[in-house]
C-alpha cells in the first residue's frame, strides 16, 4: 500500500501545492483519488505512468478536484490506450464526462466506464473492498475507505478439539474450504475466528467534521483528511463547508486512526506550521502533506518520505 | 511589448516545459495566447495576476492549447472578477466556451464574450491592430500578428512648401487634423508620409510552413513560431501537420524578422541543441523558448532573459 501526493492545494493552488490528486498503488492497482488541473504533469514529477491507472475515484465536482480529467484521459489516448479506465464519482459523473469528452477535438480508442455511487461498497475484490459515504459538503462529496481483506484467525485448538489433523487440512480451511475428517464434514466457520480487516486507508474529499467519516474513518491505518483551514478561520471552514486542523485531529482521534495526514491546505498560509501544531494538540501523530510526498504501509506501520519539488527546497534554502 | 512564455511544450507536458500559454504586456492590455492546462499555475510562478488578463486568444482547438481555460476561468470567478473577459478564436469557440461553463460546479460574476474570427483585422485600437490569418494545421489554426501603430513621417518641407508656419499647426497635421492656413484648407495626407508599423509580433500557433505565415509575420521585431520536431522527424512533422525547426527558420528568413523564438518542442527530445542549431543554421538569430523566458522589446531591440523554474537548473547543474 503506497500512497503518493500528487496534490495538497485547496481551490488556488500555489508554487507549492498543486490541486487535489492523490495516487493509491495496492496489491496491482494504481488509482487515483480526485484528479486536480496539472494531474497529468504532477505524474511526470513523481514517475508514474499515467496509463498504468485503472481507476479513478472523485470525491466532487468542484474544479480544483476533476480539472485535470480533460487532460489525463486525452493524455491517455494521445499514448494508444486500449485498455477500459473506471472512473467513480457521485450523482452527476454522466454529464461530467460527457463534457470532459466535449473538450476540444481529441480521439480515445478507449472506454470509460462511469460507476456514479452512493454509499455503500464501491468494489469488492479477493484482496480489498472500497467504501464510500457521502460526507457533508456543499455539494455531493463522497469520501473513500480502501481496506485489505484479511484472513480471520484459525482457532489451531479448536479444529485439533474436532479431530483435524495437523497437515494439508488447515491450511483449506483457513481459506475457506470445507474438509470431511472421518465422514464428518468441519466447515470453516467452525475453526475460523472473527472477521478481521488488514492495512485500511480512509480520504475524506472535502467536507465539515461529521460522524459519518468517523465510522468510514474507524481503525485506519492512515487517515487522509481535508485540512482547508486554521482554527481562527474556523468560520470560513463552516460558511464554506470545509474543515479546519483541529477539526480534522477530533475526527481521527474519535475513529481511533494510526495517523492523520492533513490535505487541501488553503494557500492563504504562507507556512503550514500552525495546521500542523494545532492538529497535534488533539491528536500528535500528524502530518501535513505536501506535493509529492509519499507514505508506504508496511507491517502496521506507516513511513513518510518526502519529496518536495526541487525549487521549494532551493528556494527554503 | 513584454512577452512571457507561461509554457512551450507541444502535446505532451514534461518537467521543463508546461502546454502552451504566452503572455503579452502591450500597453495598458494583458494578454493571453493560447491557454494550455496548467496555465493558472504558472501564472503564479511568473508573478502575473490572472486577474489582469482582459483578452485570450486561442490558436486552435487541441487540448494542449486550450485545457487550462475552464481552471483560468473559475480561478478569475473565485478572485471576485466582475470585468468583462474577452475570448478570440477560430469556428467552435461558441461551442467550446459552452463546454468550460458546464466544467464542474462554479458561478462567475463576470461576461464572457465570445469573439469567432477568420482571417483580417481582429482588433483596432488607437495604439495596435491584431490582425489573423487561418494557417495549415489538421484543424483551424489561427496565427496572430499584432503591431504598433506609428504615425508616418512628417514631411516638414512638404508642410513649409504649402505655407504652413512652424509652430502648433504642425503638431495638428501630424495628428490627422486639417488646418486652415490663410484660408485655405491643408489635410495631414498632404504632408505625412508612407504609413508606417511599429514595434510587431507574430504567433504562428500549430501550423505547416506556409506562404500566408511569411506575410503575416513580414518584417517582425519578434517571430514566436512552433517547433516540434527536429529535421529528422520531418516525416512526422508532416503527419502531424507541424513544422521543424529548420522550417519555421525558413519562414523568420522568407519574412525578413529580426528574432525568431521557437516553441511548442515535442517531449521526446531530451535537448533542445539540434532544434537550436538546425534553425541557426539557416536563420541565425534564433532562440528556444523556456518556460518563464521574457523577452522585452525596446527600441527596437529584443532583449531575452531567461528565467528557468530553479528545479530545473538544480537538476542540470
């Protein structure tokens, strides 16, 4: 599970952050979550192939989360794409795409599968499931959980107390096979523990603190949450349906997160100093992301690696 | 006349060179041409308030060319723009404008009046003429010239001969006011010379070498003319309806200008050396445009200063 910040500007961008667009490589998918103007180049920085993304998940409609649509799907055509993109957004992603695919004269020899979705489970595969609720912004805004499947545990006493061997047996349990011991069938469920999740990443999109990403949010690994504001913008954050950073830190704190890293920094701070110590004084495994920036989930825990751009770090030099 | 190049790639965007997008400080008037995605963003590193662009004009309709206009447009409303916007643009402009105003969900305060143009004058005021020409691309491609207008000469002989006395009578004929001298009427056509053209840019956009690019580029202090490919890729150039940078050379020498910039480079190569050389060779005053080039005409003299993002001389030093 590697996540890679294409993105972290709210509405303006600014020298540093460029609009919203965040990259989720798992198992052997490459996704990504909104999709920002620039997307296409940010990729370039970062070295990652636009084709290689099959999905696409938009929290809303607002210009500084899907500008870069037009572009990455023609993008994606001028480089002989054959292979179908997904592309997940709420109510409206039909007449999104329709005009997307108005925008000049270009020519796909690919297909888009538009899935509009509400809440509920966007995609289940053998190895995750992704999520969605509709948060509280504005607009629509559906906010994303990405969770492994993880085995649950085998009771090895239990299924010895039944009369299974130690061996082969086991191990078709544990994945779910039925096996017959002595013309006694043992199902699975009698040897197997509780369900359990594995390595669970939650974005919200934009949106007020609400309850809702507090149960979508709950047990993550990593918890990807808007941050538009300071705390004495508290009143911007609510006229315009945002959140500020200690906003953020309650709702990480509440759904029992790993780590919260704050997003979609409004550009009217010239340093993230305070959105950052704010959220730390209500939940202290914080960080602020910036362009580039990548985390990778390894054995339950998260390590960042930072990547500005090369001019920001010359010119904080 | 102040030009900023805000990008100049060709179709696909690399880390040095961002889609198209030309400022231009004429007078009282800024102006944008071409408007590639991305272009809000590197207004911000050029230090140019998209607030101040009151005229954009468009060479064709290519994503690369034209997908930053709905982020430029909504990134002007956001700012509380209340000043008309006024777009220039081949057939398909009123078509194109209808598909940025449905780009997401954003109000503007502000008109946009949507100018489809041809060939011939595209604005006259009392201080320049815009004029455009529909030059050779796979699409309409209009290219832009825009020039000074200077008085012509004062014939002060031609005025004493006629009986006109030295003084204000002079300053009203050079005008093109009449003065009544002992009652006889003297018109400013007896007495001015030749007309004559200031300081003159043209911008070819996308296009093929062509006879009708030489006229409207004839005697230019400045030719911006696209070079995507190298003499080598001749072949491509001509399949994809462009030109290499020998021939837009050909073009800047057939047209008698003073300075030729070449723009729109293709990605695929990793210098600019042969597009540079190959073009000196037939035109000698010729340069390659980087992002954030500036050129500055005065006196009829251009001076470039080169002004590259600070990523890209960390990474070449």
């Amino acid at each position: 599970m590697e996540i890679t910040f294409l993105g972290t500007s709210s509405a303006v961008p600014s020298k540093y952050r460029n609009h919203a667009g965040i990259i989720l490589k798992y198992f052997k998918d490459t996704m990504l979550f909104d999709c920002g103007e620039g997307t296409q180049r940010q990729l370039t920085y970062a070295k990652i192939s636009p084709m290689k993304i099959d999905k696409i998940f938009l929290s809303h409609y607002h210009g500084d989360h899907i500008l870069g649509l037009a572009g990455l799907i023609q993008s994606m055509g001028f480089r002989g794409r054959t292979e179908d993109l997904n592309i997940y957004g709420p109510k409206g992603l039909e007449k999104l795409i329709n005009v997307v695919s108005n925008y000049g004269f270009f020519k796909i020899d690919f297909n888009i599968n538009i899935h509009e979705i509400g809440e509920g489970i966007v995609i289940e595969t053998d190895e995750y499931i992704i999520r969605s609720i509709i948060a509280e912004h504005n607009v629509d805004n559906i906010a994303y959980s990405i969770y492994e499947k993880k085995k649950p545990r085998f009771l090895r006493e239990k299924a010895i107390e039944l009369g299974v061997p130690v061996g082969p047996s086991f191990g078709k349990l544990h994945n779910g096979e039925e096996v017959e011991i002595n013309g006694k069938i043992i199902k699975p469920e009698q040897v197997l523990g509780e369900p359990r999740i594995g390595k669970k990443i939650t974005y919200s999109g934009d949106t007020r603190p609400c309850e809702k990403m507090v149960e979508l949010a709950c047990d993550s690994d990593v918890l990807i949450h808007e941050a538009t504001y300071e705390d004495k913008d508290k009143d911007k954050a609510i006229e315009h349906c945002h959140s500020t950073s200690k906003e953020a830190a309650e709702i990480a704190k509440l759904a029992n997160v790993k780590l919260l890293v704050l997003t979609h920094i409004s550009s009217r701070y010239t340093t993230d100093l305070n959105i950052k110590n704010e959220a730390k004084e209500i939940f202290e495994n914080t960080a602020v992301a910036d362009d580039f920036m990548e985390i990778k989930i390894e054995k339950d825990k998260a390590k960042i690696r930072f990547r500005k751009l090369l001019s920001l770090n010359e010119e904080q030099a």
